[in-house]
C-alpha cells in the first residue's frame, strides 16, 4: 500500500511538472509575437477542437484544500478557464508572469483558494478583473448605455455553499470520511457570506439581431459574456446568477466569429451572429455583456 500511495504522488507531481512544461512549450511558441491581441487570436486557435471540460478542470493545485486540479492545464477547458488561460498566455511572455496572471484572473487579489476563487461571473470575476487592471468593460462602444438593458440577481453565497455535494470535493488520495469532513467545512463556511445583488448592464439579443450592423463596433479579440437575467439554478446551484457562458469574439475578413470551449463537447468557433439566431426569443438568454483585455 506504502509503495502504491508513493506511486500516486510521484505521478500527481509528473502531471503538475508537465502542465508547466507545456506553459513554457506554448510561451516559446507565441515569442515573436509582441502584440497582446495577436498574442490571443494565435494561442486561442491552437485550441479549437480540445474536448469540454466537464465538472471544472481547475482548482488550487496540488496544497489546495478542497479542490486539488491544476492551476492551469492545457489539454481540456470550461468556457471560463479557456479564456482565464488564453488571456494569461497573450500576456504573458515567461512561466512566472504567465502562473501569476492566472492568478490574478481567477482569484480576488491574486490570492489563491476555494473560497477567494471568481467562483461568479457577475459578481466576482467581472469586477474583481475589472478592478485588478486585466479587463475593461467594453458595451458602450456598441450601444449607448440608454439603451441597454440591466440584469439582477441576488447570488445567495450561502445557499451555493450548502449546495455542494462530495464531489466537489477533488482531493486525491483521501478517505470518504476525510472527504466528507472537508464537505462539511465548506457548508459551515456559509455562515460567513450574506446573499449579494449582482446588477450588470447587457445588450439584449433582440437589439443585436434587430440591428446587426451594430456587430461591426466590437473590437477584434473581445471577450463575451452571455446573459441570463436573475438565472434559477437553486435546485442545482443554491443560488440564481446572471452568466451562463464566456467565450471571445474574433474577426476573419468581416465575418465575426465566437471561439469557446462549448459544451457541446470541444472547443469550437461559431459565426457569430448564427449563434445569436438560436437564442432569439429564448426564455432565459436575453443577451451579452462584453470585455476587452487591457
């Protein structure tokens, strides 16, 4: 048992050692390039066709407490992590700056941990990056702000944490009581928080395809966040939220395309306004809110 347990943490420690090896495989790979934007197209491209992944295919890293996925991996994305790693990579032109960018986008002040991870697009993740100089809000350039439209939700913090079951606990190498005693900290964490309104201006879907010619005022490389107004996912998430998916949109000559990891099942490009059209009138997504990276 002693020799298989051994086993184990040498290849968990090959797995983490690989994942920074292929950082510095695609860093050397984006070298001469210098401008940031053609830094993100290019990286971003190398992607496409890289199966979904399903369940969060990031966490704390091998100390982490609750949740011990990499940092950062290559080989499989959410939509968030495929932008949080894209944006690091176009930034970044060593390990060391590229690891602490992926800090600073998925973590309140860089500082990582469960509990201070940008677990909410609308209420962490968009103005912690916001605030932190890595991201600007970029819907004015497209609409005036009369006529957007303004998403509500109350995130109920406590209710998202009660709402964790056990296997969201991703820790190797431990036993299922050991598991559920972690389990039972996060639910005792809900104490802490207090239910907070995340409010977010959007473009509505409706606009957009009512007036396609409003597309041409996004900037190449800008970051897409689909809204979902005051979305009900209390029976799996504790909680309702505003964002159901991220994703970049990129110019080829003057067709606009959406590059995300999709779940679907990979990552994929979408025209654009072909995505749209599947949502007119739908029932819950009303429309997006869109970012550039600074």
């Amino acid at each position: 048992m002693t020799k298989f347990i051994l086993l184990l943490l040498l290849s968990s420690s090959y797995v983490f050692a690989s994942h920074s090896e292929d950082a510095q495989k695609y860093l050397d790979e984006l070298r001469d390039i210098t401008t940031r934007l053609e830094r993100l197209d290019t990286a971003s491209q190398k992607f496409v066709g890289l199966p979904y992944g399903q369940g969060g295919p990031l966490g704390e890293g091998e100390d982490g407490r609750y949740d011990r996925d990499p940092l950062y991996r290559f080989d499989t994305y959410d939509c968030t992590t495929f932008v949080e790693t894209m944006v690091s990579l176009a930034r970044s032109f060593d390990l060391s700056t590229f690891e602490q960018e992926m800090n600073d986008i998925r973590y309140e002040n860089g500082e990582v941990g469960y509990l201070t991870r940008n677990h909410f697009t609308d209420l962490a993740w968009i103005p912690n990056n916001v605030r932190n100089g890595l991201l600007s809000e970029i819907n004015n350039l497209v609409l005036p702000v009369n006529q957007q439209k303004t998403a509500e939700a109350l995130i109920n913090l406590p209710g998202w944490l009660k709402s964790l079951k056990i296997t969201d606990i991703k820790a190797p190498l431990i036993t299922d009581a050991e598991r559920l005693t972690l389990l039972e900290e996060l639910h005792a964490e809900a104490q802490h928080y207090s239910p907070v309104v995340a409010k977010l201006p959007y473009i509505a879907i409706a606009t957009v395809l009512a007036r396609p010619s409003i597309l041409t005022k996004i900037p190449h490389g800008a970051i897409v966040n689909f809204v979902r107004p005051n979305w009900d996912l209390t029976e799996v998430a504790g909680t309702h939220q505003n964002i159901s998916h991220q994703g970049f949109l990129f110019w080829k000559g003057k067709k606009l395309y959406l590059r995300h990891a999709s779940t679907s099942g990979s990552v994929r490009e979408d025209l654009f306004i072909d995505y749209l059209k599947k949502f007119a009138n739908h029932a819950t997504l009303k429309g997006i809110h869109l970012m550039k990276m600074n």
